[in-house]
C-alpha cells in the first residue's frame, strides 16, 4: 500500500474542522473535541514508534505488558462512564474487560490462528486491540444505563436488563450492516492489500464473533459484579 503524503492527509481533517465550528456555535463543549483529536494523532504516531520497538525485539514479556496496559487504560477510560469512581469500581471495570477478552485473545491466537509463538507481536498485539476496545465501549454503555436505570426505580434486575439491551444495540447494527452498508477495517485492510475477498471474509467473520463475544460477556460480568456493591 502507498504511503499516504502529509498534505493529503490534512485534507480528511477539512470536515472535522467543520463539525468543530458547529459544535463551538451550538454552545457544545468543543474543547474536547478538540482536545480528543490532538491526542488521538499523538497517541497513534508515538504507538507507531514503539510497535516497530515491540515488534523487531519480539519478546513475551513486553508482550504481556502491552497487553495488561492496554487492559488498564481501557478500564480508565470506561470509568469516565460513571459518576462514581473508585478503586473498587475501577477493578470491576478491569476485571470485566480484561477476564472475557484475555479468553477471547488466547481462543483466536492460540487455536483458530494457530501461532508459531503464541507472543506473535504483529498478531497479538492488534488482535488485542480490537478485542479490549470493543469491550471498553460495550461495558461504558451498559455501565452508564445501568447507573441511570437503578437510580429511576432501584430495581437490580430490570436495570441490569435494560442496560445489557443497550450496550449490545452497536453489536447488533454492527452484525446487520456488514457486508451490506459497511466493510469493516480489517476485511478492507486485507482487500486493498491484495487478499483475495473470500480469505478477508472468514477473518472478518472470525473479528465479529470475537468481538460481539468479548464485548458482551464483559457487560455481563460487570453487571453481575456491580451487583455485589448493591446489596
């Protein structure tokens, strides 16, 4: 694949600069936004440099450790969800991304793709974050519902309920819309590499299941785990 020039890749930022203006005039807080994608340019080019480190060097302990930051950071950034925050509900967070995903990670790399090593870097490492950020999203919706559906009525099970509906709402359109309004990112990667279609499929099938998996068993897990700080 070419390398895409600097100035040409300034030009997908026009629209962003549009919809900043807008969210100014409509009295949004257009700081974050802002702020959102300074930081997300500055995470990718410095996640570049060190995933050449990570993967010329190859080594199963620094592979673990991306693996449990990666954990980490996407507890954090669910935790932003809620408007309680402590360390009890924050190992919740982690516990719940980071037990289904773990299982998920080790299922696909270990027996559907078959590793050489199982600390392949170049698979692993973006497997995962697929896997936890999925999950990240999936567990802050349900925590967020959950949170204003127990407030409303105090009643654990149907909020727990509909805060599980929720957070399976992107899953469920995702499931819909492949293939027919949407080419997800790895089955197109795959095909503007050359890959033939039907290979692209079977991963592209094999990243949904594995998604839809991971991110709803941890919704589950949290809800059944924020129950213990109810009762």
């Amino acid at each position: 694949m070419q390398t895409i020039p600097i100035i040409e890749l300034s030009l997908v930022f026009i629209p962003t600069i549009f919809l900043l203006v807008i969210i100014f005039r409509w009295g949004i807080k257009g700081s974050v936004g802002i702020y959102a994608n300074i930081r997300m340019v500055l995470q990718l080019l410095l996640v570049g440099y060190i995933l050449t480190y990570v993967f010329e060097i190859s080594q199963p302990i620094i592979i673990i450790l991306v693996i449990i930051l990666m954990v980490a950071v996407s507890a954090w950034i669910a935790l932003r969800s809620i408007e309680e925050k402590s360390v009890k509900i924050y190992l919740k967070f982690f516990i719940s991304i980071g037990l289904p995903g773990l299982v998920l990670l080790g299922l696909v790399t270990q027996l559907v793709l078959k590793m050489q090593t199982w600390f392949e870097p170049s698979l692993v490492i973006p497997i995962a974050g697929m896997i936890f950020a999925n999950s990240m999203n999936t567990v802050s919706l349900a925590a967020e519902r959950f949170e204003s559906e127990f407030k409303q009525e105090k009643d654990y099970i149907k909020a727990r309920r509909i805060a599980l509906d929720a957070s399976l709402i992107p899953q469920i359109n995702s499931l819909f819309a492949v293939g027919l309004v949407a080419l997800p990112g790895m089955m197109t990667g795959q095909i503007l590499s050359g890959v033939d279609p039907i290979i692209a499929v079977r991963y592209q099938i094999m990243v949904m299941w594995m998604t839809f998996g991971s991110g709803g068993l941890a919704s589950v897990l949290y809800l059944t785990l924020r129950r213990r700080t109810i009762y």
